[in-house]
C-alpha cells in the first residue's frame, strides 16, 4: 500500500486565490498530488495523459465553462469523479446540465472545507473501487477466454 | 412636473442596480470564501507549527523541513488575503460611488477616479468575457453631478458590454481638450443598425429581449449630460465591428461661469 501514489486531485478556477486555497486547505489535512490549473485548456491537456482521481472545477470560466471541461475529463478519464464547485449567480444553469457529465456531486460557493474535504475523500474512494471493479472484470474476461480455449483444444483432441 | 425625470432617472438608476445584484454578490463571494478557507488554514497552521517548534525546542534540534513548508503556505496566504480584500473593497466602492443618493450640488471631481469605480461594478457584469482597457489621460477636476454621472458611464459601460456577443473589449478613454471633458466609451460588439440610429435616444427603444431592456438607459444618460451637464453626447457606430459613445462635459459648469 505505502508504494502506491498519492491520489492525484485536479483543481480548475480561473481564480487563482480560490485554487491557492484550496490547495493550502487540502495539503495541510491530506497527502493528494494536487494539480491546479486556472485555464480549462491546460487542465484538458493534463487530463489526456495523467490518470487522476478527481477532478473539481469552477462552472463560469473563459473560453470553456466547467460542464464543457467536465465533459472532456468523462471522455479521457471515464473513472475520475466529477465535482462542480460554482458561484451562486450561475447554479440554475449548472442543474440544468449536470445530467450530462454524470456529476459526482455539485458543491456551492462559499464552500465549507470540511464538506469539501468530505466529498473528495468519499469520491477518491468511489474512483479506488471502480478502478479496481474494472480490473477484477477484465481479469475475469482474460480467464473465461482462457477457459474457452482449453475447451476448445480438449473438444478438437477428443473429436 | 419638474420632478419627474428626475424620478425616472433614479427609479432607473436603482433598477440597474437591481439586475447587477446576483453578480456582486457573486464577485464578492470569491474572495470571502476564500478569506474564510484561509482563516481556518492559517489557526491549524499555527498549531501545528506551533507544535513543531516546541517539539524541536525540547528536543534541542533544528526546526523540521515540515515547518519551513507551513511558513511558506502561511506566507502565500496572507497574500492571498490581501488581495482577496482588495478585490471586495474595490466593489464595496463602487457600490457606495453608484448607489449614493445624488445630493444635488456640483463637485469638482476626479473623472478617471469615478470611472475607476463605476468600471469595478460594470466588471462584474462580464469579467469572464469582456477585456476591459483604460485609456486615460490627464484630467482637470470636473465640474458635475458626480453620482448623476456614474449612472452615465455604468449605462454606457452596460451596453457597450450587452453589445458584444461572446467574447470582446470594452475601451474607455478620457481626454482633455479646451474646456471639455471627453469621455469615450468604444466596444468591439455588434453595432448598431443604420435603421436604428435615429432611435437609440427614443423612450422605450430598445433590442433586447422583453424583460430585459427597458429601452430607458440613453434617454437618461442624455438627460444628465445635455440637460443637466450642458454637454454632448454623440456616437459612432459600424454594424459588425463595433459602437464608440461620447460624452463631453464642460470642465466648468455653465452655472458658475463668470
Ligand atoms: N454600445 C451599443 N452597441 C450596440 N447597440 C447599442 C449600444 N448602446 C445602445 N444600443 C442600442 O440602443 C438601444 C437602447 O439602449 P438603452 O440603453 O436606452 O436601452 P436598453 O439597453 O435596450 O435597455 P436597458 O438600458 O434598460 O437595459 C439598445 O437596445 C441597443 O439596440
Ligand atoms: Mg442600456
């Protein structure tokens, strides 16, 4: 257990402030890899290559709202949980789309550490066990073809 | 009757206000939410540092690497907080410049200080779209209504700004010239149609959607500046590219001139 990596955390809000925070808050209670990032498109890049646990992201951002970049995160990383963290001025717009990305949880600005905290932890968890359900199926999958091929040579050797 | 547009103006004016509500408060809870998170980051910081210090002390050994690294989140914080504050403040100020009953009386003012604060509370309509450039120059102080004329440049600001569809920039520029304040507020939005044109300054004209434009905001900003301010306002526009509007008010008010 001590070897595996840190949970990876990615953080989007193109304000600084709330991301050095939020990172200030979560490395001081935990020990996640956190990845901050205040323009969606970088945020996008990293998510096509480095797998990650979470993704928590602002809703009204230049260039790509928080659903567009949730979206592309369910595209690339299909296991990632998927946390909106908006302002109040655009929360009817974000129920509206939430249904779209499968949201893991949606969380309202001013946001409560303790509750923010919660949710990663329970979402990281959520990650760990599809993660690993994944792992068991195909496992099954490479031993049901296993057994199919023996069945088959037996089959072909008594025929 | 004297009093009626008067009235209007600030009915309008108060209803403007209205419509920006939701977003200062959501300007506003950016920074205090993160006021708050750092407060409770800093009092356990404390404590732990705190704890790291008295262990070392004890133990007669140089403070640990971990404490060094609780120092330095201790100092982004405070910057954070600093700059959180100001940003809260800037809008505070804004506010009280435009929500600040008109008292009647000729101030000699600052123009480009007064745009400053009407642009924080116009910024909050569109921060995350609009670009937002100041050009100012060197300004005497200003004979005029100053809370009259923060209505002016927020309705101006607030067109300029529902002209552009997606994203543009919004340029306000002040220049002095003989006598004249100029103030000219240009956008890079869609301009305005040449069937249009006569109509603009019409009571009730208006091409935004039923609910959401009165067509009231350039009646008044011309009753403040031509009626109350003995200035001009004009504009220009190219449909596509883009509408610049100026105001010019006299440095010295006509009343006071000898
Ligand atoms: N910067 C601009 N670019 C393009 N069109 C403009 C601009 N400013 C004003 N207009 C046109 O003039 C019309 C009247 O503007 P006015 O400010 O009087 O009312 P409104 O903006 O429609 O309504 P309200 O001010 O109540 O929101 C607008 O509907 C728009 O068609
Ligand atoms: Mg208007």
């Amino acid at each position: 257990m001590a070897s595996n990596p840190p949970p990876a955390v990615v953080i989007v809000d193109d304000e600084e402030m709330v991301i050095t925070s939020v990172r200030a808050f979560l490395r001081l209670e935990t020990e996640y890899a956190i990845h901050g990032f205040t323009l969606p498109g970088e945020a996008v890049k990293f998510l096509e290559t480095n797998p990650v646990d979470v993704v928590v992201s602002d809703y009204l951002m230049p260039k790509m709202n928080g659903l567009e970049l949730l979206a592309k995160s369910k595209q690339f990383q299909p296991e990632a949980a998927r946390v909106l963290l908006t302002g109040h001025a655009d929360k009817q717009s974000a129920i509206r789309a939430i249904n779209d990305v499968g949201l893991y949880q949606y969380l309202e600005k001013p946001w409560d550490n303790q509750q923010l905290l919660l949710v990663i932890q329970s979402a990281i968890e959520r990650t760990t066990l599809l993660r690993s359900l994944r792992e068991k199926i195909s496992a099954l999958d490479t031993a049901h073809s296993n057994l199919k091929d023996i069945q088959a040579k037996l089959l072909r050797a008594f025929l | 009757m004297e009093e009626e547009p008067r009235h209007l103006a600030e009915l309008y004016r108060m209803a403007v206000l209205g419509r920006l509500t939701a977003k200062i408060v959501h300007e506003i809870t950016t920074p205090a939410g993160s006021i708050r998170s750092n407060n409770e980051v800093l009092a356990r910081s404390l404590d732990a540092l705190g704890k790291l210090l008295s262990d070392a002390t004890v133990k007669k050994c140089a403070p640990p690497a971990k404490a060094l690294d609780i120092l330095e989140t201790l100092k982004n914080l405070a910057g954070v907080d600093k700059i959180a504050c100001d940003r809260i403040s800037a809008v505070v100020r804004g506010l009280k410049t435009y929500a600040r009953v008109e008292e009647g009386e000729l101030r000699k003012t600052n123009l480009n200080d007064l745009l400053r604060d009407t642009l924080k509370l116009a910024g909050v309509e569109f921060r995350n779209r609009v670009t937002l450039v100041e050009d100012f120059g060197e300004m005497p102080a200003v004979e005029c209504y100053p809370q009259s004329l923060s209505q002016v440049f927020l309705n101006l600001l607030v067109n300029a700004g529902q002209a552009i569809e997606g994203e543009g920039q919004v340029t306000v520029r002040t220049r002095a010239e003989n006598g004249w304040a100029r103030i000219s507020i240009s956008d890079t939005g869609t301009g305005i149609a040449p069937e249009h044109r006569d109509r603009i300054f019409t009571p009730g004209f208006t091409t935004k959607p039923a609910g959401e434009g009165t067509g009231l905001g350039l009646v008044i900003t011309r009753e403040i500046v031509v009626d109350h301010h003995h200035g001009t306002i004009t504009f220009e526009s190219e449909p596509g590219r883009g509408t610049t509007f100026h105001a010019r008010i006299p440095i010295t008010h006509p009343r006071n001139r000898s």
